[in-house]
C-alpha cells in the first residue's frame, strides 16, 4: 500500500467468526494478527484470514467506514464479503515469505 493509505479490513477464521478493524499499515497489521502478537479477541479465535478489505486515503474516512460496517448486521457483513470473495479466500496469502 502507498504511503497515507488508510485500511478497512474484515478477517476470519475456519469457522467464520468476524473481526472488522482498520490500520494505517495493512500489511504490518494483518501479519501481528496472524503472528497473534495482538491480544485479545483475534488472537483468542485464530482470525487470521484476511476476507475482505478498501483503502482510502483519509483516516476520518475509514474510520467512519469501520464504524459503519461494525454497525452491520452479520449477514450484511458476510454479503459485502462474499460480493468480492466468495470463496473466502485468505486476501494475504502470497503477502508474506514463508
């Protein structure tokens, strides 16, 4: 992601509990999710699945829109996902050297 790239994010894990969250650095985030270095409910349900995130270049911007979709239903979250991932494809997969 380009410099002042702001993140809203939506991660999952195999048995399709969500966590919808926002960063500055998506790549660094997703990896302290995966890493479990955050503590908490990601790292206490193993949301490590990267399903579905937008950028924007303003931080009021995307805070507002994580607020939004937390607001959300869980099946209004899990169609905006599916609408781009239907297979719930792990969007970081190939982020990382193994």
């Amino acid at each position: 992601m380009q410099p002042n790239t702001y993140a809203v994010y939506i991660l999952s894990n195999h048995s399709w509990t969500l966590y919808v969250g926002v960063s500055g650095d998506l790549e660094r985030r997703i990896l302290q999710h995966k890493d479990k270095l955050i503590p908490g409910f990601t790292s206490r349900y193993n949301l490590d699945r990267l399903v579905w995130f937008e950028t924007t270049s303003n931080v009021e911007a995307a805070i507002s829109r994580e607020k939004q979709i937390k607001g959300w239903t869980r099946a209004k979250k899990i169609a905006l996902i599916q609408a781009s991932n239907p297979q719930w494809r792990d969007l970081s997969a190939d982020w990382y050297a193994k």
